[in-house]
C-alpha cells in the first residue's frame, strides 16, 4: 500500500486485509510522530515509512484496541496514549475487557473476531507518558472523545480543520467486515463500545468541530465541506 497525502505534513499509511487498516505520520521538529498503531503486519512497512519521512519521533495511540496498537511494540519510540488508555494499552489480552462480540448480529463475524483480534495484535505495549485533552501534538490539539474506548483520542487542526480520529467514527460495517457505501459512516458497533451512549456524544462533538477532512481508524478520509450532517446522522446509527 502506498503512503497517502491526508493534508499538509500529514500522511497516511493503509495496510492489512483490503487496505482498511491506517496508521498516520505528522511531521515535526525532528522527523515524524505516529498516530495509532495498526496491526502487528504493518510493523515492517510502518518502521520503513517513519525512516523515510525522517526519522519517529514518538508513537500516540488512538486507543488501545488490537487493531490500534498492533505496531506500537515494534517501532523502537517512546509509546503514548490517555491515561484512561493504559491499562488495555499494557494488558496481555488481545480482546478488551468490556467488548461483547454476542452482540454481533452475524454469527460467522461472530466466531471469526476473537481470532482476528489476536492475529492483529502485537501483544502489550509499554506507556512511556500520556496525553490529554487540550495537549499540542506536532500543530494538532488532542480532544478526549470517550466512548467507544475510555481513553480514545483524536488529534484537531482547527486552521485546516482537519481531524485524525481513530475509531470515533466507523467507516467500515464490523459487524459484516466490509466497507460501508462510499459517504456513509456510523458510531462504532456496540459490540466494541466501553459506553456506547458516550461513543455517540463523542461523535456529535466531532460533528460540532465542523471538519473538512475526517481521518478515521479504517478506510480512506472523509473530505468535503459537507461532512456535519453526514457525521450527525452517524451518530444515530446503532
Ligand atoms: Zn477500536
């Protein structure tokens, strides 16, 4: 997969089944910081990118979930994340404590996800130190949206408004594991939520930033001028 231009100093690396999973690279003083981890399969080709783009800096994890975390082990820089992100951060297990994969409504989605969880895993990442709501991180502010994982952040320019936002919103359909139809997005299925009412919250405020560019844990940005409603509606889903 090549590296794809997400906005200015802003690049996206797309790798694992189909593309879907992404790993993004802000540039700053001193090379490139990493935003979310991926999967455990990326981690040669993330460690290659952060060389070329000028050396890492420092890995953020988005949240801590397996198919976030998966390259953070491997890449040789200092590990962030929340501080409510920690404890799944370092945990041995692949699949979160508060996931509930009966509430898969497909039963082979069902049955496969425990193993696909761990195949994506790269096992526990040790935390160097944390960031939390209103941090600066390489020109991007850091914005706490609970929910789908208690310490789930995003990254927000507002002189660009674009926003890097990990599993904020789904652009994927998990419980079927396909893209969603190009322009539509969805909360996180509940399944993976910690709280989904507060997953649901944290995707009204993304809308209320008014971005132009949405970069989510899964699949290519979202871009336009008219993102609001369509991440409003998201909201809804589920
Ligand atoms: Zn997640």
């Amino acid at each position: 997969m090549a590296l794809e231009r997400v906005a200015d100093g802003v690049w996206l690396l797309r790798g694992d089944i189909r593309g879907a999973m992404n790993v993004y690279f802000i540039e700053e003083e001193g090379g490139v910081v990493q935003f979310d981890a991926g999967t455990k399969s990326m981690r040669k080709m993330a460690a290659a990118t952060a060389r070329e783009l000028g050396g890492l800096t420092r890995v953020i994890l988005g949240h801590a979930h397996a198919d976030h975390r998966g390259t953070a082990p491997y890449m040789d820089a200092p590990v962030f994340c929340h501080p409510d992100e920690i404890a799944d951060a370092e945990s041995d297990q692949a699949i979160s404590p508060y996931f509930d994969l009966s509430l898969l409504e497909v039963a082979p989605v069902r049955w496969l996800y425990p193993t696909l969880l761990k195949r994506w895993d790269g096992g526990p990442v040790k935390i160097a130190g944390t960031v939390s709501e209103g941090d600066e991180v390489a020109g991007f502010k850091v914005i706490h949206f609970p929910g789908h994982a208690p310490g789930l952040i995003g990254l927000w320019r507002e002189s660009d408004r674009v926003a890097l936002v990990s599993d904020v919103v789904y652009l994927v359909d998990s419980a079927r594991l396909k893209p969603l139809p190009h322009g539509e997005a969805s909360v996180p299925h509940p399944a993976f939520a910690c709280n989904h009412q507060e997953a649901k919250r944290s995707l009204r405020r993304l809308a209320e930033l008014e971005p132009k560019v949405v970069g989510a844990g899964h699949e290519r940005p979202m871009r336009g001028e008219a993102l609001c409603p369509v991440l409003e509606a998201a909201a809804e889903k589920y």
